[in-house]
C-alpha cells in the first residue's frame, strides 16, 4: 500500500525524495515487523528451553 502511496506521489509531484522517503518507511515497517516476529520466536524458544529443563 505504501508503494503505491510513494509511484502516485512521485507521478503527481515528479519528487524523487517523496517516493525515496515513502519507500524508506515501507522498510522501517517491514524491519519492525521481523523484529517483533524474532521476539516471538526468541520468547518460544526460552519457553521450550524452560520446559526441557522441568
């Protein structure tokens, strides 16, 4: 949704920067999205640890 957000803009106002700057924050919130991903699976993985150990 964002990249077609950032091609419209940059169509509209012939912006380099604006498309560049919507692109930049699709990657800021596929980032986020893997990180809070690999918590999740960090936080499975002590609780499996924790189980083998019971």
């Amino acid at each position: 949704m964002i990249k077609q957000l950032a091609w419209n803009t940059f169509k509209n106002t012939g912006s380099i920067d604006s498309y560049l700057e919507l692109a930049k924050v699709e990657d800021i919130e596929r980032n986020i999205s893997r990180n809070k991903e690999m918590k999740e699976l960090n936080d499975i993985n002590k609780n499996i640890k924790k189980d083998i150990e019971l």
